[in-house]
C-alpha cells in the first residue's frame, strides 16, 4: 500500500470535517501509526476515544473499499493513546494487587478492543494473574483472577 494512499484518504476525511492539523505517518511492523496533531482537536477524540476509534475505523474502511485488503492503521490526536495507555497500564496495576490481596477476582471497567487487548498483553507479564473479555457490546470488559495453580 502506497502512503499516498492513505494521506489522501486521511485528509478526505479532515478536509470534510474542516480541520488542517499537522499529520505524520510512520509505519512500523505492518501498522501504520497516524499522529494528528492541533488546537481544538478534542472534539476528534470524543468520550473516552469512541469519536477517535471512530475516525480510525472510518479510515481503515476506506483503505479497504480501495484495496480490496485490510490495512492496519492506528490513529493517535495530541497523544491521546499514549496517555491513556499509561492509565490503563496503572489502572491494570491497582487491579492486579486488589486481585492479589483478596483473592477473588476483580472487573475493570469496559472498554474497546483495542483497550482490552493491552490490559490482556500487560497482564500476561504476571505468571499469576490471568485474564479473560467479558459481556458484550459497549458492556464488554476484562475480568482478573489468579491463575489456579499459582
């Protein structure tokens, strides 16, 4: 896939919402990580990253109507991801010790594929902790418990 491809459909998408914010592209392992930069860009970000999933899902859609294949994009505004990677990865944290001292398992809030996938891949760094989705939809979470044999 060509970069061109994608700064164009990129900023198809910005230009119809009426935003010029600097953009940079870097593709690293087959995803291409989109950061978009500006004043006034939390409106792209929305309640808890739902507009910006939205936005990333959007371009990844268009690539695909193009190329008849998925492209792996991940789109970032103002280093929203990053900062909210390092709460969830905290947050993981407070939940893997409150699992450890009660011994019972212990709900984190819901969250969105991609959320849930890096609780999944932090916790597999703790021999004694596993971790499994649960519910459905907007609902769906990730449960902690310790492992039975630990």
């Amino acid at each position: 896939m060509s970069e061109q491809l994608l700064k164009n459909k990129l900023n198809e998408i910005l230009n119809f919402i009426g935003v010029t914010p600097k953009v940079s592209i870097v593709e690293e392992d087959g995803t291409y990580k989109i950061s978009i930069e500006g004043d006034d860009l939390s409106f792209l970000i929305g309640y808890r990253g739902e507009s910006l999933n939205a936005l990333q899902t959007l371009l990844a859609t268009m690539l695909f109507n193009e190329l008849n294949e998925w492209v792996h994009v991940l789109v970032d505004i103002n280093a929203y991801r990053e900062s909210r990677n390092s709460k969830i990865e905290e947050m993981t944290k407070n939940f893997i010790d409150r699992v450890r001292f009660h011994k019972s398992e212990a709900e984190l809030p819901p969250m969105n594929a991609f959320e849930r996938r890096q609780v999944h891949v932090f916790v597999a760094e703790y021999p004694d902790i596993i971790s499994e989705s649960a519910g459905e939809g907007r609902d769906r979470r990730v449960v902690l418990k310790l492992k039975e044999d630990a």
